[in-house]
C-alpha cells in the first residue's frame, strides 16, 4: 500500500508539472510545446485513474495481468511518443538563429 502512495503522488506531481508547463508555454505562444506537455499530462491520466479505482495485485505473476491494463498502457506510451516528439520539434524550431556576418 506504501508503494502505491508513493507512486500515485509521483504520478500527480508529474502530470501537475506538465500542465504548469503547459501554461508557460501558452504564456510565451510556443503552441508546439504547450500541446507537447498537455499531452504528456494526458498520458498519465489513465494510471492515476487506476490507481485510485482499484487496489494494487498481490502477485507480480504475469498470468494475472488485466488486457485493458496493457492496451490503456500502450496508449499512454503512443500519446507520452507523440508529446515527446512535438517537445522536440518545438525545442528546435524555437531555438535562435544565429546572426549572419555581413
């Protein structure tokens, strides 16, 4: 049960910060980035959810494992995929070009 307050406090902080981050950069209308990190927040939505719906497993036998819980976690990992690449794409195009010599 320790773990699994521990884990769901990680879990809020981080989707927390996200959605700070999220707000900086709408402040500073870098639209790419803010879409980057609401949808890294999005990614961690649907284990909060689980881990204040249902208790942890007893077992770490792999027999026990719900499909909904892997095909939820693919999700989250595709959408946490596609927030990472437009983090990149917006770090680089933000990034400042350099003067060029007359």
């Amino acid at each position: 049960m320790q773990g699994r307050g521990c884990t769901l406090i990680v879990n809020l902080v981080f989707a927390f910060g996200f959605l700070l981050a999220t707000g900086f950069y709408l402040w500073r209308q870098s639209y790419i980035q803010a879409a980057g990190f609401l949808l890294l927040s999005i990614a961690n939505l649907p284990e909060l959810y689980r881990m204040l719906r249902e208790p942890p497993p007893i077992t770490a036998d792999p027999s026990d494992v719900d499909p909904d819980e892997v095909q939820t976690n693919r999700i989250s990992t595709m959408i946490a995929i596609v927030a990472l690449a437009l983090l990149g794409i917006g770090w680089v195009t933000s990034a400042p070009v350099p003067p060029t010599a007359p």
